[in-house]
C-alpha cells in the first residue's frame, strides 16, 4: 500500500483527483463496523468452503444439507440435499420477534404517496397473494412473469412465488411488449402479474396496454393478475385478467412455504447475450440466499437500525439481490421508490433520504454523473446528515464521480463500497469492506471474502500488475446455475475459454501493485448504457427488423452522463433517402422493439461497413469514427476505402 495515507479533507476536487488520495476508514466507521480487521478473508482462504457454510448457517434451514458444495465443472450444487425457502427466510423468521413491528418496506411513489409495511404487513400480504397465486393454478416449478412498476407489490410477488415454489421472472417496466413477449414465451410462463400503469416523470406508463400486447403472442399465459396503481382506464379480458385486490379480498391468511431443495429455482433474470436473444440466467434457492444475505449484511455493514435504500428497479439484479432478497433475509428496513430522480425537482432523491432518514444509499454511476451536471445546490438543500455509508453499482465509477459522491453526498463522512458484480454471479464478488477497506476512488477494490478472481491474459496467463480479463477461479454460492433451456450456451458463454477452467466474466479489468482491481468495461459486445446491458446485436436486429433497413451495425460510444451511448451505423434498402425523418423512426422503431432504455442516440447513415477480409464487421473501427478518433489498425480490412469514405462523410456532418 503506498505510504502517507491521509485521509481526506475538504481541499477542492481538483486537489484531490491530482493527490490521486486514497481513503483511509474514519475511526469512527471502523469501531461501530461488523468486521474491523482482515481476519475474515485468511479465514476464508483456508478454508473457502468452510467459509461459505458457516454464512449459509445464518439462514433457516428445514433441513441441513449433507455436502456443501459439488463442483462438476462448470455445473455448480451448493448446500446439497438442504431444504429452506427464500420467503420464510425474508418474512416469516422475522415475525416473532420484534421485528414483527419494524418497517419492511418505507415505499413512495412518485406522486408523493407514500406506504409503510412493517414485516406482520409483508408477512400477512405475502401469504395472502402466494395463496392468490395458487388459485390460479401455480405450482411449485411453474414460471411467474412480474411486469410492475417499482410498487411493494413488485416484492411482495417475488416473495409470495418463492413461497409457493413458483419461478418468478421480472421483466424490467421499462421493456417494451415486444421484450416482455419474448422473456414470457422463452420462460414459458403461466401467470403474468403486471399493473394498470405506474408514474414516471409524472405521466402513466401504460403498463397493461404493453402486457396485453404481449401476452396475444404468448400462448403459455393462462391468466393476468392486475394491481390498481394509477387508476388509468385499462381493458380486462374476462377469463383471463384478474383485480389483485379481488383475489386478495378472497383469499386465506396462511400459505404453508414451500419446503424448497435448496438447488431449486428460485428465479429466472433475462440479461443481454452477445446475440440478439437474451440469456434466460437461473439462480437457485440455498445458494443464491447464502450470498446475498451475506453481502448486503457485510458490504454495507447493514444494522437493525438502518435505513438502506437501493435505488435499482426490481426488474435488475440489483433490485432482486438488494432491494429483495438480502436485505429483507437480514431484516432490514428499506426504501423504494417509484419514480425518476429529477421529479418534481432534481433533488428527489435528497428529500428521499431526508424523510426517511436513509443512513445507506446504493445507486449507479450514471445517476452520480447526472447529479453532479445539475449541481450542488440540490444536495446543499437537503439535510443527509443520517447517511453512514453509499455505495455504486453497475458500471465502472470515473474517480471524478467517485470524489463528487464522496464530497457533496457523503460529506466526506461516508465510506463508499464500489461493487462489482453481475447477474450471473447473483451478489457482490468485488468490493471493499468499509470497515477494513483503503478505498482508492474508481477501484472496486479486492475480491471479497470466499471470493477467488484473477486477471488473465488471453491464453490464461496471470497477470499480476497489469491490463488482462477478469475471471473467476473457483465457484462461489450464488453463482448463475445455467442459461434456462439452454446449457451448452452457459457452457460457450462462460466457460470456452481457459480450457474451461474458469469463468469468463466478459470484464476488461486491471490489477495494481496493491492487487486492487480496476473494472475497465465489457470486453464483448455487450454495451453498458447507464448501466442497463444491451447488446450491439439485440438493437442490430430492432434495426433491420424495419422495413427500410438493408444493414447495420451498433456500437457503444462515450457519453458523458450514461457512461455509453448507442451509435447506430445504417445502410438503407435502395429507394429509401437518409434524413432526419428516417433516423427518428428507426430510433422509435428500436423502443418499440426493446424499450426506451435501448434508444440509439446516434443514427449514422452510410452505403457500407467496414468489414474483415472474413465479413465481420470492425465494430472498434466505427468506434473510432463515432468517437472523432484517428482509426486504429486497419491491416485486416478487406477494403480500406469503406471506412476512410466513412470517417469523411462523418466529420463533414458533424
Ligand atoms: O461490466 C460490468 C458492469 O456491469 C456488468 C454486469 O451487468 P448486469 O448483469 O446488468 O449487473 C449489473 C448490476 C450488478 C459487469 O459485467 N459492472 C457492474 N458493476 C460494476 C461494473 N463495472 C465496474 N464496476 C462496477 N462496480
């Protein structure tokens, strides 16, 4: 560790990104801290596996498992032979207690309303609407699609399935009903539980006109289970759709849980592939628990009287991990929130935690660096004087981001974890602990506890200072089971290089002389837009889906606020004259397909692609032309021409 670690003080965040400081934990972090010294991670060394089921101890069990981990590679079993279940775990150890009366779920919605649900609250609902569900005609085993605004009954249906064993899918509100069609037919799902709308920016996304698009192309859905939130005027199909809060009226108080094999499914998460259809990613019951439950209580040193507030949508891993599952496992109370940041007022989420008196904020990069371009004053205005700890999550964090977050957000009191991590690997796997942890701004730091990582070259060599590709070396608990349906794609996705032998996370990432990890993006063609996954191929394929379109190619670029941004590279069917009328559409043309999320911001027409001698196209040269760079290495074009024509063309437009 470099020497002369000084910990910060109020110099001006020019000093500080010169002084490239690193963090030191205050004293008074490190004493109220659950872990205070590093003992944890030798422990975990010696014993990895010993390490993992004494974290799986903390959950309820049914019954205790015979083997701890059965590791064929690359399939994965852990607490083998154990029995429990993910909602007894969140809602029902928790009721004869205390606890019982403590606040679950603090909730606002846009608007301004509010509801508080205490864990008798969660409990009760819970087993009304897992009972609900099985009215219905869902069984343990059976797929679930939820498509619900940020509202607790997004929580409360994700508990009630893992209580009756049924496999929830949450599809992101965002997704459009194309997406939503989709995810549902690929999970051959039977029940869809959407709303009749939620806020945003203070209009009603209409989220059953979407579902019922949908769900006429998915055969499999035998019912529509319905929540009234906006009170928008929505069509019911007799038979099909059904009022969530009549099927509640009617329905029993207690559900027995669901007695679970702790290798069963407890969900299923769609994510970007690097083609255009997406990866069913499964996670199962016992394991996926131990690591959440694990980090939200460690990585966030998260108290009983903490305030923890995710600012992830359900529909991510973030929201499941860390809105649901962990911290609801430990206990604790936390904050959702429907709607966007900036509405009424950019300093929402500054009320937000004023109100509650959030003492722990987790958000994304994105969001900082839209808070920073709007300015100080908002948080200045607010009183965040309860926060003890921010975390980020989902894409790299700029050091300048970081020394902002740390500066206005947490007042130089808060330590910051920066966690890296994916769907696949269920839970953090990167990330300081606060109380031990020497934070360098922009690094996620070390491997946590339990967790084995290296940076490899591309023939498997160990980097030990230096750029290579983040793998993980040996498995972990919550670690993705397989791709549903599919598992020679799990096989070639993540486990074809190396010879098989580790997990390719798809991550550029550096290593320091201190062995600090620094995360340097995707290395595939997967694109990290505001931290939502989308790949070149998935908008590629909304693309020539017009019927305008002869071909195209995607690439992610810079951007300043959404760390990147779609650039869209277009040939159009002869007969068809570029414009701005032209662009406009195709760009509509991909939100309909995918979502909002998946707008390109950049439409460049063009009459060709570069391509290799072999016909692949040379995404990083149209980086280049779309970032005004001087074009890299262009030896393996099969045409050189096509690519300097385009860089001209494009400066002259631009
Ligand atoms: O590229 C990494 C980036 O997000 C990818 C995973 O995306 P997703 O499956 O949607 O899960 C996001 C929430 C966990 C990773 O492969 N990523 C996530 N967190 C970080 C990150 N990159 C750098 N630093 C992080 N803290």
């Amino acid at each position: 560790m470099r020497k002369g670690v000084k910990k910060a003080t109020s110099t001006t965040l020019a000093a500080l990104l010169k002084e490239n400081r690193v963090f030191k934990p205050s004293k008074e972090f490190k004493s109220q801290a659950y872990i205070k010294d590093k003992s944890i991670y030798r422990k975990a060394v010696k014993n990895p596996q010993a390490f993992w089921e004494h974290q799986a101890e903390s959950l309820t069990w049914f019954k205790k498992w015979n083997k701890i981990l059965d590791w064929k590679l690359p399939f994965a079993q852990w607490f083998v032979g154990g029995k429990i279940n993910a909602c007894y775990n969140c809602v029902d150890r928790h009721i004869n207690s205390v606890i019982r009366n403590k606040a679950a779920i603090m909730w606002e919605g846009e608007p301004g309303d509010n509801r508080v649900l205490t864990y008798w609250d969660l409990y009760r609902e819970v087993n009304k609407l897992a009972n609900a569900i099985q009215s219905l005609g869902i069984k343990k085993g059976d797929r679930v699609a939820i498509y619900l605004p940020m509202i607790p009954e997004a929580v409360m249906s994700m508990l009630a399935c893992a209580r009756i064993g049924a496999v929830h899918t949450v599809v992101f509100g965002g997704f459009s009903a194309e997406a939503l069609k989709d995810r549902i037919n690929d999970a051959q799902a039977k029940l869809l539980i959407t709303a009749d709308g939620g806020y945003r920016r203070g209009t009603i996304v209409q989220l059953k006109q979407a579902a019922d698009a949908a769900v006429q192309n998915c055969p499999s859905i035998k019912n529509v289970l319905v929540v009234q939130r906006c009170k928008n005027e929505i069509k019911m199909q007799q038979g099909r759709d059904h009022w969530y809060h009549d099927v509640m009226k009617n329905a029993q108080s207690y559900c027995e849980p669901e007695k679970m094999d702790s290798e069963d499914l407890l969900f299923i998460l769609y994510t970007s592939g690097t083609t255009g259809k997406p990866k069913g990613i499964i996670h199962t019951t016992g394991g996926y628990m131990t690591g959440v439950t694990f980090t939200s209580k460690y990585v966030f040193d998260l108290k009983p009287e903490d305030v923890f507030w995710c600012t992830a949508d359900v529909g991510w891993v973030t929201g499941h991990s860390y809105i649901t599952y962990g911290p609801l496992a430990n206990a604790a109370t936390v904050v959702m929130y429907e709607g966007s940041p900036d509405w009424p007022e950019r300093n929402r989420f500054w009320k937000i935690i004023e109100k509650h008196g959030v003492t722990i904020f987790y958000t994304a990069p994105t969001a900082i660096r839209a808070f920073m371009k709007w300015g100080t004053q908002w948080p200045e205005g607010c009183d965040l004087s309860s926060l003890r700890l921010l975390g980020s999550v989902g894409e790299p964090i700029n050091p300048e981001a970081w020394v902002w977050y740390y500066e206005y957000i947490g007042r130089e009191r808060c330590p910051i974890v920066d966690t890296w991590w994916q769907t696949e690997t269920g839970c953090i796997l990167i990330s300081p602990l606060p109380g031990v942890t020497i934070l360098k701004p922009g690094s996620a730091t070390k491997p946590l506890p339990g967790i084995e990582a290296k940076v490899l070259t591309e023939e498997g060599k160990e980097v030990k200072v230096g750029g290579g590709y983040l793998a993980l070396t040996k498995p972990w608990p919550a670690m993705l089971r397989g791709i549903f349906g599919d598992p020679e794609r799990y096989r070639q996705t993540y486990w074809s290089r190396w010879g098989g032998k580790y997990y390719f996370t798809g991550d550029g990432a550096k290593i320091d002389e201190d062995g600090y990890y620094w995360l340097l993006g995707r290395v595939d063609d997967i694109m990290l837009v505001a931290g939502h996954n989308i790949s070149t191929m998935e908008v590629e394929s909304a693309l020539v889906d017009h019927s305008s379109v002869a071909e195209s190619a995607v690439v992610g670029i810079k951007d300043e606020i959404k760390g990147q941004a779609i650039a869209a590279f277009v040939i159009l069917k002869d007969g068809n004259t570029p414009g701005q009328e032209v662009a406009e559409a195709l760009k509509q043309h991909v939100v309909n397909k995918i979502g909002a999320i998946a707008r390109p911001s950049k439409i460049i027409f063009t009459s060709d692609l570069p391509k290799t001698r072999s016909g692949k196209i040379m995404r990083r040269l149209l980086r280049d032309v779309a970032e005004g760079r001087a074009l890299g290495d262009v030896t393996t074009l099969a045409d050189t021409t096509v690519v300097e024509n385009l860089k001209r063309k494009y400066e002259e437009e631009t």
